[in-house]
C-alpha cells in the first residue's frame, strides 16, 4: 500500500518553473554583487566590475585579482538567460537547471583557482581583505549549483507542494491597497535611480569634490563662482547656446514636423517611403549623426564646401565648425534634421485621432483648408503640441553630444550640459559641475511647469 502511494506521488508532473525563477534571482544576485558591491575592501569603488576592467586592461588594480574574474558577469548573463528560457519553454525546465549548474560550476573555477592555485603576497593580502560582493557572489554560485537537486523527484513534488501551501494562504491585503503594492516596486526604483541621486546632486552643488577623497562643504561658492566670479563668462557663453538652441528646437523642427505630418497624412502616391525617408535619422544615434555632419561641414572634402566650389558660389568657403559666429548653428542645424522626422511622427499619431466628421461639419459650413486647419484640426493637436514642447525644451537643453564629438565645446559652441561635463569629468570640480546641473535642471522645470499650467488652464476653460 505504502509503495502504491509513493507511486502515485511520483507520477505527478514535475514543474521546474521554481527551480528556474529562483535560479533567475540567484542569476541577479551575481551581477548586483559583482558590479554594486565592494569585491575588495568596504568601498563600492573596488567593485568586481572595475577589478575586471583593470585586470583585462592592466591597469592599477591589476595584481589584486586574477583573469577568471571575467567568469563571473559570463556565468550570471549566461544563468539568467537559460533561467528565462526553462520559463518560457516548460518542457525545457530540466535541461534549463542542468545547465545552469554547470554554469555556476564554470562560476566557481573562479574560487578554486583564487584559494588553491595562486599564491604570493599580493594574493594573501587580497585574502585578507575581501569584500561583500565576493561573498554574495559565492553563496549565489553555490546555490546555482545546488539548485540541480530540483531533478529529484521528492524534491520537486515537495517544492511544489510547499508552493500550493503558501498560495492558500492570502495576506488579508485591503482591496484599494492593492493599486498601490502594484506601484510599489517601481517607485522604489524610480526614487533609487532617478529622486535619490537628484537629491545627492543637489547637495554636492553645496561642497568641494574631486570625485576621490571626502566631499567637503562650502555652502553657496559654486554658485557665486558661477554667477559673480570666474565662471561666469562661460557660463554666459553655454546659457546663451541652450537658449539659441531652445529658439530653434521649438520652432523650426515643430513647423516642419506638422507640415510634413499634414501633407503625409492624404492618401499620396510614395507616401510610405518618404516617411521613412523623414523618419530614419531617428535610428541613428546622436554620435553617428555627429561624425556624419562633421564630414558634410569639413574645410576641405566636406560635401557642402565642394558644391559650393564647384557650383562657383564661391571659392573660399566658410570653416563652419571653427567659425565661431556660425559653429553653434551649424550644431543646431545637425540637430534639427534629426528631431524633424520625430515631430512628424507625433503630429501623424495626433492626426489620425481626428474626428473626420469634425473636418466634414467645417467644410459644410465653408471653410477654407487654412481656416479648417487654424479652428479645427491645430486646437485638437493641442495634447500632441503639449509632448512636443516638453520634448523640445528637454532635448535643447541637454543637448550634449553633438557639442562633444564635433568641436568639443570649442568655437564658442559650449554648452551647459558640455560644460557640466567639462568641469566635472575633466577639471574634477564634481562640487562645481554638480551645481551647473542644479541650474540646467532649474530652467527645465520651469520651462515645462509653466508651458504644462498654461495648458492644463486652457483645457479647463475648455
């Protein structure tokens, strides 16, 4: 009897989704640990991540680790994915916890080799000084590992029948609190990634930072340099670029974008390939559409100075990017090609949520296409209006990389975010750069504060 009903136990379909998510979770570990925790020492600085970058790049950090470090962000990748394959593919799940040990077994090569293999005094003294990172990563190693005992039977069915045991038993979680746990996860990313780190630059525009040794406090100096003292002719100079560039952005690509948006939006012959053709500059990114325009702008070879010379226009064409009255726009004008294609995009979206009996009802009552579009069909696009502003202030004004890859902030083509950038990275006045952040994120928030209550009041009076 006993061995009939161990039978029927053991005839249960055995589910490997557990073993593969807690594999993935193990999989995460690994790479936290290795790239945000201390792999030497306390401080997160010795990470794994920059040890094996100084490792493969013979750099300071070179004698504290040794080439198998390089295993470990492989075998985390390389578990996470077979962790999601196994749950993707359920019929896969054994094969999928198979080779994730023998990943994590490649992983712990890594160890064996760094506690039997090396040996001198570098080695022993890393011993000795051994962070968390290593330690959580080797615990996770480990549980990779282990998680093959999944393959038993009574393993599993046990795995499983815990699993139905916790499902049964449900917190007494209040309905309307149920939106907000739901919230919950991603706030706390959201304040991790993006309200914390804003709050640290915030307080690091009040102190004096090289990057490496203790930030000390100084109150308002950054701000005074800034405004009143040494700094303020460059910066001048860069709040200047961001306003031309800002001019620009909310005019120029705008109007032609909802041009464009409104001749492609008629059934016309070739319209797909021409919205493609507006379109593709958007796949590129902001440092190929710097090096292209580079060539076009070049002295010599440039494909704008060689029509000009061969059209006879002139002879002695303008340096355009070491011209400093004419720089600035031509960055702008390199700029501007690429965010048309993008405001057509969102003017054709916008367009295709117009009611056509709207347009039908003003051509009954005699209205002319300008007319039509001036009463009609612009006062609908105000919600797609409202995204291209905020677009358009936002990508004026942390306008970075075209500035850097053609003349590096110089011919009077600087920046704030260029100049942030400069002093920070370049100088290691972290304190001083941090406090040309504050600034750019200042002017932000008021322009898009005051462009969204202006609109929010029109659509209530509306």
């Amino acid at each position: 009897m006993a061995t009939t009903v161990k039978s029927q136990r053991l005839s249960e379909p055995l589910d490997f989704a557990r073993a593969n998510a807690l594999t993935l979770l193990f999989a995460a570990a690994i790479l936290v640990a290795f790239i945000y925790m201390p792999w030497l020492w306390t401080e997160i600085k010795y990470n794994g991540a920059r040890l094996m970058s100084d490792v493969l790049t013979g750099g300071t950090l070179k004698n504290y680790g040794t080439t198998e470090l390089v295993l470990i962000p492989v075998v985390g990748l390389v578990a996470g994915g077979l962790a999601l394959w196994g749950l993707l593919n359920p019929h896969r799940g054994a094969l999928a916890s198979v080779l994730t040990s023998v990943a994590g077994l490649v992983g712990l090569l890594y160890y064996v080799d760094f506690y039997f293999f090396r040996e001198g005094q570098v080695i022993d003294y890393v011993r000795q000084n051994l962070g968390t990172g290593f330690w959580v990563t080797l615990v996770a190693l480990v549980g990779l590992v282990a998680q093959v005992i999944t393959l038993y039977p009574q393993v599993n069915l046990g795995m499983q029948r815990v699993s139905r045991r916790a499902g049964t038993r449900r917190l007494p979680i209040p309905q309307k609190a149920v939106p907000y746990l739901f919230l919950l996860v991603p706030l706390i990313l959201y304040t991790v990634w993006i309200i914390g780190p804003t709050i640290y630059t915030f307080y690091l525009s009040l102190t004096n930072w090289d990057g490496v040794s203790s930030a000390k406090y100084i109150g308002l100096k950054n701000y005074d340099t800034l405004f009143f003292k040494s700094g303020r002719g460059v910066f001048e100079e860069a709040l200047t670029n961001n306003i031309r560039w800002l001019v620009v952005f909310i005019t120029v690509p705008t109007t032609m974008g909802l041009g464009l948006a409104m001749i492609f939006n008629t059934d016309m012959k070739g319209g797909r390939w021409y919205k493609v053709s507006f379109y593709s500059p958007l796949v590129l990114s902001w440092p190929v559409i710097a090096l292209v325009w580079s060539w076009l702008y070049h002295p010599a070879d440039g494909l704008i100075n060689s029509l000009l010379r061969d059209t006879g226009i002139t002879q002695h064409p303008p340096g355009w990017l070491a011209d400093r009255s004419l720089a600035i726009y031509c960055i702008i004008a390199a700029a501007t090609w690429r965010q048309v294609g993008y405001v057509m995009i969102l003017y054709l979206a916008g367009l295709k949520n117009v009611d056509p009996t709207l347009l039908d009802a003003g051509l009954v009552d005699g209205a002319n296409r300008w007319q039509l579009f001036r009463h009609v069909i612009f006062p609908l696009l105000a919600p797609v209006t409202t995204i291209v502003f905020i677009i358009s202030v936002i990508d004026s004004l942390r306008s970075f990389d075209l500035v850097q890859v053609m003349t590096r902030g110089g011919e009077g083509t600087r920046v704030l975010a260029n100049f942030m950038y400069i002093e920070a990275f370049n100088n290691y006045r972290m304190g001083y750069g941090a406090a040309i952040a504050v600034i750019l994120f200042t002017i932000s928030v008021v322009f898009v504060g005051l462009y969204l209550w202006r609109a929010l009041k029109d659509e209530l009076e509306y």
